[in-house]
C-alpha cells in the first residue's frame, strides 16, 4: 500500500506503534478506533467502507495510507505537518496534545527506523 502512495513505510509503522500499539481492535479515550485510530470524517474521506469496517486490518491499514497521502500532499511532504494534520486535520489549528504525538512518532521513526 505505502509504496504505490508514496508513503515512507516505516513512518507508517511508527504511527501505528503509538497509534495503536499495532491492535486492529484499539480504542482511544478520544474517541478513535482501530489500527489507523480513524474518527467518523477522516475514515469516510480515506475509504468507501461503512465505519464498522475500521476494525478491518487491512481496510484499515489501506485507509491510513490513503489519508496519509493526502495529508503529505497538503504538507508538502512535511513529516511533522503530515501527523499534525493526521491527528488535527488538514490546515487545523493544533490541538495542545499534537506536539507529543509528533514528538513520539518521530521518536519511534528515528529510534527505530534512521
């Protein structure tokens, strides 16, 4: 999925370990859900599934590159613009908790993954 989107592969993986610590099933206190922790909107922008499918691995997974493709394009390939608009949405005012959640991603990418 990610290389036909042009997507860094192991920024997604990263995004996932915090995200979801990798469970299909995962629940946040915010309110999102499945792997890609998608909300209602971001998960009808990035797939024609019926928000039950969110628990799908791999419509989930399908999903999250197809959003954060559009969320690379809107950021001009920025990694950190990318994940702030993942989690706030595009062109959003960030929310107080976004730089942790950039913060741990990058965290996890470079760690892991430079």
């Amino acid at each position: 999925y990610c290389q036909s989107a042009n997507i860094d592969t192991n920024l997604l993986i990263a995004q996932s370990q915090h995200g979801s610590t990798f469970n299909a099933f995962a629940k946040s206190p915010t309110g999102y859900l499945g792997w890609g922790q998608f909300g209602q909107a971001a998960w009808s922008e990035s797939s024609s599934k019926p928000y039950s499918e969110v628990f799908s691995i791999l419509e989930s997974i399908s999903a999250q590159v197809r959003y954060m493709h559009k969320m690379f394009q809107a950021a001009n390939g920025d990694y950190a613009r990318a994940l702030s608009n993942y989690v706030d949405g595009p062109n959003a005012k960030s929310r107080p908790q976004t730089p942790a959640y950039i913060s741990s991603i990058m965290g996890i990418y470079n760690s892991y993954f430079k």
